[in-house]
C-alpha cells in the first residue's frame, strides 16, 4: 500500500472513492489503511501548499544550522525537542554533516526579529556551540512542486495527430 | 495563375485532412483550454537516456548513420524484442530503424501493395493506415471492430471482409484510440485466418509496453506460424517517452525488410544519428523507466474510468495504450457536437470517435496521459458538463 501515501503525498484532495480506484482496491479497505497509518503517525496530517512569496507581508524564513554538544544518554534529542518547542520554528532536523548537527527552518516577520531568535533564544542554549543563520530569498520548489513558473509546467506538446 | 490545387497528385487530393487537427484548431485558439486529447506521453524522455544523446553530440558524432541503422541499436532492438517479447530477430537483415513507427507504417505497406491490392483496416484505428494504403495505389477495406467485443478484431469480422485481392491485414493493437487489447486465444483465431488465406500482417506494436492488469502484449510474431508473414512495427516514442526524437523500426522476414530498406533508403537514407545513440541507452538500462511509467499511466487510468462509468460515460476497461473510449451515448448528441460543447463550454478537449473511423460515432478519444491533477479538474468540468446537458 506505499502507493497510496505515494499518492496522498503528491495530493491529499482525492476521495477515498477515487483512491480506492486508482488501486484497484475496496473502498473500505484505503479507510481502513489511511486510519491504520494515523494511528501508526504514518500519516501526520495534509497542509495547503502555500507559495509565500507571493503574499505580502508574509514575512521572512531562514534555514538555522547549529551546531551541538551530544549529552551522553540522549544525544541531541534534548536540544531538538527544545528547539522545536518554539511556534515560529516550522522544522527540525538531525543531519549528518561535519560541520553542523541540526538543522532548523524558522519563520519571522522581519530578519531582524529571526536573527533575535537566534541570538537570544538558540545560540544561548547549554549545548548548543555554535549557529550559521541562512535568509531565504526566493523557493523554488516545495513538497513536490515547483513555485516558480518554470517553462516546464506549461503545455509543450504539440497537438499533431 | 497556376492552377496549384489541380497539380497536386490526385490521390492525395482525395485524401481528407485527419479529424483530429480540427478540434486541436479549436482549442488552440481558446485560452484556458483543459485538453486529454494529446497522444504522446507526458513524461520526459528519462534524463540517462538524454543524456547519452547529449554525449554523442559533444564526441562530434553529427554524421548519418548506416542506412537500416547502427549495428549496435540493432543488435539492442534483437535483444529486446527476444526479451520482452520472446521473439528472435537477425539484427544483420530482419530489422529496420526508421523514423518513427510511422516511416515504418508507410514503408511497409509502400513495399507490399500492387495498384487493387487490398488492405484490411480495424477500425477504429490509428488515422494513418487508410491514406498510406491509398497512396500506395490499393484499396483500404474497413473491418468495423465492436464495443460489445472489447473492440477486439474477430476471427470471424476478418474472414467476411477476405477476397482473392486481399493481400495485407493491419492489426493496431494495444488500440489507439479504443485501448483495446488482443490476448494470445484472440491472436490464434486470427492467426488460423491469415494462414487459411494466405496473406500477411503488419502489426503496429507501438503500444506494446503500455498493457495493464497482469498479461503482457503478446507479439502477433510469437503466434505460431506467425512471424514469417508479420512485419511488426513498433519504437521508442511510447516505451520510453521518445516521441520528439523520432525513432521506430521494423521487424520481419528478410526480403521484405530488404525491400523496404531500399524504399527508406532514397526516401529518408537514415534514421536520426543522435536519436539512434539514445535509444542504445534506452534498452539497455530503460527498463525499468518503462515500468515506473506504466504503473503511472495505469493509475490515471484507473481513476478515469471509474469516475466516467460512474457519470454514466460507459466504457469498457481499456487494458492498454493511454486512452479510454467512453460511449457517450448518454448525452443524446453525436460525437462532434458532444465534443464541440464540451470544449465550447466548459473547455475541456477530446476527440470525437469519428475521427478514428466512421464505426467511432457514439464514442470518444479520452487521453490519460497527463497529470492526476490535471485529470481531476478536466473530470470536474466533463461532469458538470454532463449535468448540464441534461444527463
């Protein structure tokens, strides 16, 4: 069943109906399969695609590296469950990089008040040792979609034969 | 003033312009326009296979090739249709490279048919059989295939339209437009025919990696007794997503695979360069590009029909190619005004049965080969559509 959260993935507007269709599957058993996978936290909920950019005032987003000093029993869960405590924090990552362990995107109302953020509430953590702060100028592309008008999503092909 | 309309070739004056265009010059001009009437896949070709078109550029390889094709793209184009399809071909004198399966189409019949030869035709088909036969001085003879069939050419549909003139049967399956399907028990009833009558087969296999549900296409060549009086037709243009490189082949007996060499030859000398360095790439390491998009293409496919028949657009399940042929008998129009409102008014594009054939009427080209999102808002218009012409 990974093609259905293959297809929910790429878009959560279809019916259960239309889902079972495409899966050539009983109508109840997607039902059945989509709460399996809620209750599992599998599925974690279906957002709107929102191209920020062109919305006005929406604000500014930055791309937070920190790096972080492990703590012997939990490793860097600690520092990640408090860093993602906080609402404007969008998401958190533990990455496999030499140069930084977590990875945060947060969303501000100016860069100003992200790099605040930053300095007063992030780089102040016990373990944390150290942050590289990225503005994000433009997206584009989010969860599978291309935000920017790209050539390719225009019709290209010819009507022929 | 010349008189230019009466220097054109006779034959070909005759010829009308193919029923499709029209529709396509009515969404072209509107803006807005949802169309599932394109019938090229809506992928890219995938981006391994590109780039060894690419490579072949930047080593400087610009020059024709040999005129039936690179020996390599041959040898590859044996392998794979003993792979895929369990059927041998001599790579030095029983295949092809054409432009297209189209070239192959028109070299084919160009090859075999004397002025009254007959050809038998399916319909409904691909549009380009009939003109191709016409041009080659011999006599289209239509089989109308039917839905309570599956759209499936019959044992006993192919024997009635049989005479001492017949000399070739075109067997377009997977169908366009129909996505009908012949299975191997269907083959070997039409294989009992051809062999009784003695005539030959052109079987345009171009959608033979596009069949859903667990059978695979079964090649008219691998019939019994089959592969001496077939010329298979097939490309890379549906496989593999290649439609704007322009490659194809033949594959059949060797004088006759000579024969239409020699035509291809001073027609077209040879097949695109670039393409041919491509299509290597391509079956060698494309399959499993073929069954990513299949699965795809078999998605869309089945949300479409499900959500016609339950619009009460009936259609039989289409088992291959990327079209449904729903009935739209429901709407009490023929098919040309059916399609004309649709796209007048909600502005959503397919193509009328008609255009495929006269035994098309009370039907229609629906093409899947586009995004499920786009899919889903063509569906949304053509049920209101429905609702509002009174369903």
């Amino acid at each position: 069943m990974n093609r259905l959260l293959d297809i929910l993935s790429r878009n959560a507007d279809f019916t259960t109906a239309q889902l079972a269709a495409m899966l050539g599957e009983s109508e109840d058993a997607v039902k059945k399969q989509i709460e399996d996978y809620k209750e599992k936290g599998i599925i974690k909920g279906s957002n709107t695609l929102i191209n920020w950019d062109k919305v006005e005032d929406s604000g500014v987003t930055a791309i937070i590296e920190l790096k972080v000093t492990p703590k012997p029993e939990t490793g860097f869960d600690d520092t990640a469950k408090i860093v993602m405590s906080y609402d404007n924090v969008e998401s958190v990552y533990l990455a496999a990089s030499s140069r930084y362990d977590l990875i945060a995107t947060v969303k501000g109302r100016t860069i100003q008040e992200i790099a605040e953020f930053v300095s007063k509430r992030l780089s102040t953590l016990d373990n944390v040792i150290g942050t590289a702060t990225s503005f994000i100028l433009t997206q584009y592309k989010g969860g599978g979609v291309c935000f920017v008008d790209s050539e390719e999503q225009e019709e290209q092909r010819s009507m022929i034969l | 003033m010349i008189e230019y309309n009466s220097l054109i070739n006779k034959k070909l004056s005759g010829i009308k312009p193919s029923g499709i265009r029209r529709f396509f010059d009515i969404a072209n001009e509107m803006d807005h326009v949802i169309s599932l009437s394109i019938g090229e896949p809506d992928f890219t070709t995938p981006w391994h296979v590109r780039q060894e078109g690419i490579e072949s550029l930047r080593r400087g390889h610009t020059w024709y090739s040999p005129n039936s094709g690179f020996a390599e793209l041959r040898g590859q184009i044996s392998n794979y249709y003993a792979r895929r399809f369990n059927v041998e071909y001599d790579p030095g004198h029983e295949i092809l490279v054409t432009v297209g399966g189209s070239e192959a189409i028109d070299l084919c019949i160009r090859a075999l048919v004397n002025e009254g030869d007959e050809v038998l035709i399916p319909q409904p088909a691909f549009v380009c059989y009939d003109p191709m036969t016409v041009m080659a001085g011999g006599t289209p003879v239509i089989i109308e295939t039917k839905a309570e069939n599956g759209f499936r050419l019959t044992a006993k549909e192919l024997e009635e339209k049989i005479t001492p003139k017949t000399k070739l049967l075109i067997l377009p399956f997977p169908n366009n437009p129909t996505g009908a399907v012949m299975r191997r028990e269907h083959l070997e009833e039409i294989a009992k025919v051809i062999e009784k009558h003695n005539i030959l087969v052109l079987s345009d296999e171009i959608y033979g990696e596009l069949t859903y549900g667990k059978e695979r296409h079964v090649s008219f060549a691998d019939i019994k007794g089959m592969k001496e009086r077939t010329i298979v037709v097939s490309g890379f243009s549906k496989a593999y997503a290649m439609t704007g490189w322009r490659l194809g082949y033949a594959l059949g007996p060797a004088p006759v695979i000579s024969a239409m060499t020699k035509l291809h030859q001073y027609a077209i000398m040879s097949a695109p360069t670039t393409a041919q360095y491509a299509a290597i790439e391509a079956l060698k390491h494309g399959d499993s590009d073929i069954e990513h998009m299949r699965e795809e293409y078999d998605i869309r496919r089945r949300l479409i029909v499900d959500e016609f028949c339950r619009m009460g657009l009936t259609c039989f399940e289409p088992e291959g190619a990327f079209y449904v042929f729903p009935s739209i008998k429901i709407s009490g129009m023929d098919s040309e005004t059916f399609c004309e409102k649709l796209i007048y008014s909600q502005k959503v594009a397919i193509v009328p049965g008609t255009a495929f054939g006269d035994c098309g009427e009370g039907f229609a080209r629906v093409s899947y080969s586009y995004s499920l999102k786009h899919i889903q808002e063509a569906l949304v218009r053509i049920e209101k559509f429905l609702n509002e012409n009174g369903k």
